[in-house]
C-alpha cells in the first residue's frame, strides 16, 4: 500500500480519459490516468477473436474522431495513429432483394449522380446539403464537440455565417424527427434510408423530436471526412492516444481498480484504489466513469446534495446492443453489388421497417426482423484478415432493460437470418463467429452497463442541459476539483473526445486563484439549479 501525489487523477483510460490527460500534461500538470482493466483503450479496442482475423471490439469506424476538435488538436498521426477508408463510405440496401443499394461516394458528385438515376430532384437535393454543411461545418462541430457548454463562440459564428433567418430555420431543421427531416429532403426511398439508417447510431426512435441531427451529422460526415478506421484496429487509436498522453508526461497504470474518492470539504482530495493504494490530487480528479458509477458508488452518498441521486434514480441508459463478430473465409456474397466496397452497411429495414423495429424495442418485444450496422472491416483496411477473406460484425438492440444471455443469443440468430437474406451464401463463409452479449459488454467495460454504449440514452430528456441529470449539464459536478469526463456527460457518446476534452478544460479553468471566478459562478449555478448543498 502506497501513497502517490499528483496534480491530477484521471480514472479511466478510456479516450476521454487519455484525451484529457494530454491536455492537463499539456499544461504542465503531473498526471496520472489509472485503468481497471489489464489494458487501456476502453470501447476502443480490438483482439484476435479468431486466428489471423483482427475484430473492434466495440467501436470501429471514426467519422467524429477524425473531425472532432478534441482528435484533430492532438495530431494523433504524429504519434503513429494512421487512418484508412473503404472505398465506398457507406450503403443501405432497402429490401433482401435490393440489387441497387444506395451507397455515399468519397465525391459528392458521384454520390448525386447515383442518387439522381433514383430521382433526379434528389441529385440536386444531395448538393444542396453538401453546401449548407460546409457553409456550417466548423461552427457546428465546435457547437457540438467543443470543450464549453453551453458552446457560445460555436453558435454566435453560426449565426454570423446563416444570419438571423435562416440560422432559425436550421435550429428547426436541427430538432426534426429523422423521418420528418428525410422526407424534407429528398424524394426517393434510397435518398432517405442514407439518412435514416446513419440516425439508428443513437437510440432515438425516427419519430423523436431531435432524431434527425445525428443522421444529417452522420451523413454529412460520411460525404466530408469519410468513415475513417485505424489501420491494425482500433487499439491502434488507443495506443497513439496513449503514446500522446504519455510524451506531454502523463502516466498510465492499467490493472488499477479505483474504488472510492476521497472528500474533504466539499473538495476531491484524491482516490484510493482496490490494491489499497491511495493517490492524492492536488488539483483535480477527472472521471471517465459512468455518472451512476460516479455518484452511486466512488463518492461518498453525503457528498452531493439528496437531488442529485433522486435525479438519478430516473437516469435513462440508452437501449441494450448485442454484437456480433465474424470472420468470413471470402467476401460477402450481398445481393446487391454496390454494397462490397462499402466499409459501413445499415442492413435490415427501410423507411417503413425502422418504424416498426423502433416499435419492438420500445414495447419490449426482441424484434424478428432486426435492423443492424454492419462492418466490413478488410474492406475497409487490408491489413483485418488474409487477403481474400473477410474480417466483419453485425450490431443491434435488445429493448431497453433485456439484457439476458438468452435473448442475446436469440437476437444473434435472428442477425445471421436476416444477413443471409440480403446475402445469400453469407452463413456458408463464416469460419469464425463470438457473440458479445449485454453482459459480455458489462464485463470488457463497467461504462457499457447492460450493454448501453452511449453512457446513457441520446433523446433530448438527457441531453443538453439534462445530461446526466438537470443541472449537471456541465463537465463539473457539486465536487470541488472533481470533473466528469464521459460519455455520461455532453455531448454524450461516440469516440470524439469532447468530454475529455471539456473536463481537462474546467479543470485548468478552476485551477488557483485565478480559477477563483470560475468557482464561484459554476457553485452559484449549482446552488440555483440543485439546492443548498
């Protein structure tokens, strides 16, 4: 049993974990980031599930990461990162007999043109969007992915770009149902699955308000930077981000259980961990952590006002995945032909059919039918498995709450019979199969709890200024010195850093004397939205 002091604990070596110890070593602050687990990374890892096949274990294609303010400030390819794209970015076959699936080009034009043989308005439409998004590109990824809340400078250079009206006809725009907004868009079936399928990313049925921003974000993305993936996997993203972290002199200890924080005075004073070491922070603790893992088991209960975990009894975890990795000894046989240069394919529904899939899981009936994500990751990097083979998975939703092996295996079976549907000869290729469960999950990483990979649900009730929970909308918690830094906390999930990014940010910002105005507003705020504390 040891006693370390340090300027700043970060818990977790997750992205956000790693993203904000770059930052603080960056500043000059000692750090250290302890990790349970045996290896860094958190939901960006990957493993030889079968000999000579490298499968993501979680996450694997990074549009956010590849744009996102916090990735693109580290130059991660300075430390050994290096990005590689399918050649076609993404399709979305509308039935098992689609033989012309829709597909996004790397050229937009090229992606207008297919999409004109289905109509010709949407053509035109396809280039309508593409200018609108790089009119409001920056702006909106700073909105969304910058490291303040609320994103002030983001939306006033918005503003400056539209003007008044038609910045009032984006935040309209922003707030439809992914259905409303497809339907807005375009005209043909194939225009509008591009869309909806990349709106399935979160759990947020297409008849939600807010629904269709992530389908345009996603979409747009895919027509700006790509779906970029990491060539070797996705512990290569980890292992620069390590690298990253480690050369400003920040310090990574995995098999490092952190099991309480300790406070006095209203204050984080450091943690201790399940070796019975303790670690002192001088200046902060910064958690990648779930936020009921933060406030439910590190922290003391005394430590927050009684709000705050009856608030978090209504904490809402976004909808149970079961993942599915396979290695396939040649390419998939997909009926359509435009679907095999395609490193990402939405398989399973269209329009009508995510209505009614949406429906199963929010009545708790495990779908027949499931719509899923599906990876062709040789495809997109050669280096996955033996040349002419395939390294591949398939992801889904159980109904939130379904989280038993049982209706995981149930979900797996009914995924390869609807692959073999939009594939004929697919269940033929497989050499390899390994089914990741809810609970698979839960134990590869406490923040995947059941299975929910986005630290809790994307609707808007716990997103903004509700996530975690109201009045905790910010990286800062009613902790002095303490910092959530997780997908728990805005903007919420995806691997893009930006609450790593944000936490690191609050933590400087407080720091001192001069942090002593930053204090004091952010308690006021706390006071007024969450009682005396």
């Amino acid at each position: 049993m040891t006693t370390t002091t340090v300027d700043a604990v970060v818990i977790g070596a997750g992205h956000n974990g790693l993203v904000a110890a770059s930052v603080l070593a960056d500043a000059g602050w000692d750090v250290v980031v302890l990790e349970s687990a045996p290896v860094p990374g958190g939901a960006v890892r990957s493993a030889e599930l079968t000999p000579g096949y490298v499968s993501d274990l979680f996450s694997a294609f990074y549009p956010l990461g590849a744009s996102s303010p916090a990735f693109t400030a580290l130059e991660l390819d300075r430390h050994g990162l290096r990005w590689t794209h399918s050649p076609v970015v993404f399709g979305h076959p509308r039935s098992p007999d689609d033989e012309d699936a829709p597909v996004v080009h790397h050229d937009p034009e090229d992606t207008a043109a297919m999409l004109a043989e289905h109509d010709p308005r949407d053509g035109e439409a396809w280039m309508y969007v593409v200018d609108q998004w790089n009119r409001i590109r920056d702006p909106l990824l700073h909105s969304l992915f910058g490291s303040s809340f609320p994103p002030v400078k983001g939306a006033a250079t918005l503003f400056r770009r539209l003007g008044t009206a038609e910045t009032l006809r984006f935040l309209r725009f922003a707030v439809l149902p992914a259905r409303a907004m497809a339907h807005e868009l375009f005209h043909s079936e194939a225009a509008r699955c591009l869309l909806l399928g990349n709106a399935m990313h979160a759990d947020v049925p297409t008849d939600a308000p807010a629904s269709g921003i992530m389908g345009y974000l996603l979409t747009m993305l895919a027509q700006d930077v790509g779906y970029p993936v990491p060539v070797g996997g996705a512990q290569e993203l980890t292992s620069a981000l390590v690298r990253r972290a480690e050369s400003a002199g920040a310090r990574v200890v995995c098999g490092t259980e952190v099991t309480s924080i300790d406070v006095s005075g209203g204050v984080a004073r450091g943690v201790r961990t399940a070796g019975g070491d303790t670690y002192l922070a001088r200046r902060a603790v910064v958690a990648d952590v779930s936020a009921p893992a933060l406030y439910g088991s590190l922290l003391p209960r005394d430590a927050v006002p009684a709000r705050v975990h009856s608030d978090l009894e209504k904490f809402e975890w976004d909808t149970p995945v079961v993942k599915i990795n396979y290695a396939l000894d040649s390419p998939i046989p997909w009926r359509s032909k435009s679907l095999n240069e395609a490193g990402t394919v939405h398989v399973g529904a269209d329009d009508d059919g995510l209505v009614r899939w949406n429906a199963d899981l929010v009545t708790g009936r495990i779908p027949e039918r499931p719509f899923m994500l599906f990876g062709q990751m040789t495809t997109a990097d050669a280096t996955r498995s033996p040349a002419g083979t395939e390294s591949a998975w398939a992801y889904t939703h159980l109904p939130r709450g379904v989280t038993d092996d049982a209706s995981g295996d149930l979900l797996a079976e009914r995924v390869d019979t609807v692959l073999e549907e939009y594939a004929p000869g697919f269940a033929a290729s497989i050499v390899g199969k390994h089914v990741q469960r809810p609970g698979d999950l839960t134990a590869d990483d406490a923040n995947l709890f059941g299975g929910a990979v986005n630290g809790g649900t994307s609707q808007l009730q716990q997103q903004l200024v509700f996530r975690p929970v109201p009045g905790l909308g910010r990286t800062e918690t009613p902790v002095g010195r303490l910092f959530l830094g997780s997908a728990s906390a805005h903007p919420g999930g995806g691997v893009h850093g930006a609450p790593g990014l944000a936490a690191a940010r609050a933590a400087l910002a407080s720091d001192g004397v001069r942090g002593w105005v930053h204090r004091t507003t952010i308690s006021a705020l706390m006071d007024l939205t969450l009682g005396d504390r």
